[in-house]
C-alpha cells in the first residue's frame, strides 16, 4: 500500500518569529504583509483574541494593543530560510521529499513499516522542533487528499501533532464531518456545484460516481473521488494551493554552472507569472529553491532557498525574473551537480483587489503598472496563439537548433538595483532582525 504524509508547519511565519523571540510563546502574534498593510499569518492565541485572516492594521491596531498582541512586520529572508532548514529536515526520515508550498511538503513513505510509521513521524517531529525550532502537524494517508485531511486532524484534534488514517471503520465518521470546500483541490466554485448535485461532505463525495463527478467537475474531479477512496492518482502540480504558484522540474542532466540554473529558474519563473495572470492574482513574495541528487550519495550534497518579497504585489514576469534571479545567485554555490530547482509564487492577491502600498516611499505608479499589464497581456496572447514560449524573456536561455547546449544569449541582466536585497526594502516598521542569513543581524545573547 502506498504511504504519503503531508507535514505542514503550524503558523508558519508566526512561528518564525518565535523562534527568535522565545518569551513570545503562548502568546498572540500576527506578521503583516508587505507594506504592513494586513495581518497574514496569527499563532493561535491571535486567532482566539478574534483577528481574522487579512485584518487591515489600521483598523485593529487598537484592539491588537489592548489584548498585547506582537506585531511583526514579513521578514521574507528569515522565512525563505528557515523554510529550507525544515525542508532538509525531512532528508533524515526518507528520501521521497515533494515541497508543496513554503510551509508544507508531501513525503513519500512507501516500504515504511505501517505499524511503526507513526512513532518515526513523532520522533521527526521532535527532531525538527529541536533543529529548527518550528512546530509541525504529520498526517498519513494512503493518498495526498487523504493526507491533507488526516494533517487537518492532527492539527485540531492530537497533542502530538501526528494522525494517521488508515483506519477503516473510523474513516465514514471522519469523512462525514468534513466539508467538501475543505477537500484539497476542490475550490469555492467546485463546491457550489457539488452541492447542487446533492454532495456537502467528503464522505458523500467518497461514494459518489466518478463518471458523474468527471462530467461536472473534469477529470481533475474524478481523482479527488479516486484519491478519496485510497487510490493515490493526483499529482501536486494538478492542485496548486490556494495561496501559491509552483513551478519546478528536475532536470534531464546535472547542471552546475550558474547561468543554467538562472535560465532554469528565469523560465519557471515565466510559466508561473503565466498560470499567476491566468488567474488573475499578483504575488507578493517569490521563492526559489535548489537542490542536489540526494540518491548519488557520493556526489555532495546542498540544497538552499531563498525568498524575496514585493513592495507591491506584482504579475509582471520582468519584475519577477529579477526578482528571482537575485534569489538564485544568493543561494548559489559552486561545486555541487544539481538536479532540481524550482519556484512558488506566494501571498497572491486578486489583480484588482490587490493592495496598493499607500505609504511606500517609492511605490509602482499606477502608469507603469498599466503599461506591465498591458505588456503582459500581450506577451500571453501572443503565445497562446503561437505556442508556448514564442516569446520569452532573454534570461530563459536561447538554445539554437544544431548548436548543441550553446546559449547564445540571455547572460545576466546587469541591473544594479538588484544587487543585494535593497531593491526589495519596503515598508516595514515591525521588522525582526534577519537572524539566519545576516552575520550582523544575528541573535545576541545577553
Ligand atoms: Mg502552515
């Protein structure tokens, strides 16, 4: 039987903070978006004072101080970091490592002894609270849709953080209390249909007819049905998360040298601002990731990520590529063979609705976001009609017909503004101290 656990760290960039401010569990804390504009991220104590999701600052900023609330401004460098010490983590409990947004990844736990698997779950658990000081949630499950559900359970309902669903008679009661809305990869949208068609819970979902469900929902639908019943057939790149746009491969050969992986990284950053506008969402954070062939285990190994963050939310892809090349030659060190490199596109907001920084010294002006929306919309027609990638950006790499492997074209943009991280500095009044990535930001003890 085929064994998948989806570990997904509690509060994540709440829980960064922490890390750094240890007087600060048990209490509430909030990280604002960029620009301070609103609350994204709560510990539980933030979430049981009663500030939702999205809480403008402005308007609940006298309630946060009445209840003593830590207000902290995002800290992307720390995030990004300490993202890839908990990722790396996961390398010392299997091989099979699937990251699926900044905060969550799939394990492949096939071969695991089933009986056993819980308490290696709940010593990794410990591990990486003692390596990286973050709290993570384990469920296990014979699918990914089904391990979502079982992460939810062990999130809610376990003190030790770890559940697995695997048992049987138990299953129809789990399935009946939840909503079909709260099924990985089935949207708002999905679940209005659903209802229509008589289907409020996973568990009614479970025993609907795949067929029925493919004709209303595609085919996408008929393996949340199959995924649901414990046959494993959804890909991750068929369900992105709601707050995140993945695009990662692993490559065909090892690449060491820079300019591949920046060509790499730049055409994935492309087909992400791709799916981004299709959606019509911005981003307001981006993150890259490398790694080495961890089954070569003669070859050394190395994986890092990085993560810069808007002033304001942005679907231009010149303005993510920059953004991404600088990431990459951040995290980039020679003389290793890597196999894999991606990026996310995270803290997405809608196109209109998006939050235009008021404050921000140096904001986008409206014209020149037009006038990227319109070079945008253009750049996707464009290849819409022609075919993928009749139009690119030169970083992607040019590799000509008959000239084998010869980039002609796309070196490094030379832009001075994306040297260091000051092209990216916002407005940040609450920031935290980039304590892992930053030799004099570093943690003081006194
Ligand atoms: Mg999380």
């Amino acid at each position: 039987m085929s064994l998948y656990a989806l570990v997904d760290c509690n509060n994540f960039y709440a829980s960064c903070e922490r890390v750094f401010a240890p007087h600060l569990i048990g209490q509430p804390v909030v990280v604002l978006s960029n620009n301070d504009g609103c609350v994204i991220a709560r510990s539980d104590e933030a979430k049981a004072v009663g500030i939702p999701m999205g809480a403008p600052l402005h308007d609940y900023h006298a309630m946060m101080k009445k209840h003593g609330v830590a207000i902290f401004s995002s800290n992307y460098a720390l995030y990004g970091d300490m993202s890839a010490r908990v990722m790396r983590s996961f390398h010392h409990f299997t091989p099979d490592v699937e990251i699926y947004s900044i905060d969550e990844a799939f394990l492949g736990l096939s071969g695991f002894d089933e009986t056993t698997l819980p308490d290696h779950m709940r010593r990794m658990r410990r591990a990486i609270r003692q390596w990286t000081g973050i709290p993570v949630s384990v469920g296990i499950a014979p699918t990914k849709t089904l391990a979502k559900l079982a992460n939810r359970i062990a999130k809610k309902y376990t003190s030790d953080g770890v559940y697995m669903m695997t048992d049987h008679d138990l299953m129809p009661r789990i399935l009946g209390d939840i909503e079909v809305e709260d099924i990985w990869g089935i949207s708002k949208r999905w679940g209005a249909r659903l209802r229509q068609l008589g289907i409020g819970t996973a568990l009614q979902l479970q025993q609907a007819s795949p067929r029925q469900i493919r004709q209303s929902l595609s085919v996408v639908g008929e393996r949340i049905v199959h995924e649901l019943n414990g046959h494993p057939c959804l890909t991750i790149e068929e369900v992105q998360p709601k707050q995140t746009i993945m695009s990662s491969r692993s490559f065909g050969k090892m690449v060491s040298d820079l300019q591949s992986l920046e060509e790499a990284v730049a055409s994935y950053t492309a087909r992400a601002a791709e799916k981004l506008r299709q959606q019509n969402s911005r981003a307001g954070g981006i993150y890259v990731f490398i790694r080495t062939n961890r089954f070569r285990q003669n070859d050394p190994q190395y994986s890092n990520a990085a993560m810069v963050g808007f002033d304001d939310a942005t679907s231009d892809t010149a303005s993510l590529i920059r953004a991404a090349m600088g990431a990459i030659r951040h995290i980039y060190r020679a003389g290793y063979r890597y196999h894999k490199a991606g990026v996310m596109l995270t803290d997405l907001t809608a196109q209109d609705g998006g939050q235009m920084s008021l404050l921000n010294p140096d904001p986008t002006p409206d014209e020149t976001r037009q006038s990227q929306d319109k070079r945008m919309a253009v750049l996707d027609r464009i290849n819409t009609k022609m075919g993928q990638g009749t139009l690119f950006h030169a970083t992607e790499g040019i590799t000509l017909k008959g000239h084998k492997g010869g980039n002609i074209y796309g070196r490094r943009i030379h832009d001075p503004r994306i040297q260091g991280t000051e092209r990216w500095r916002m407005r940040s009044q609450f920031k935290s101290p980039a304590y892992t990535t930053r030799w004099n930001e570093l943690a003081q003890v006194k």
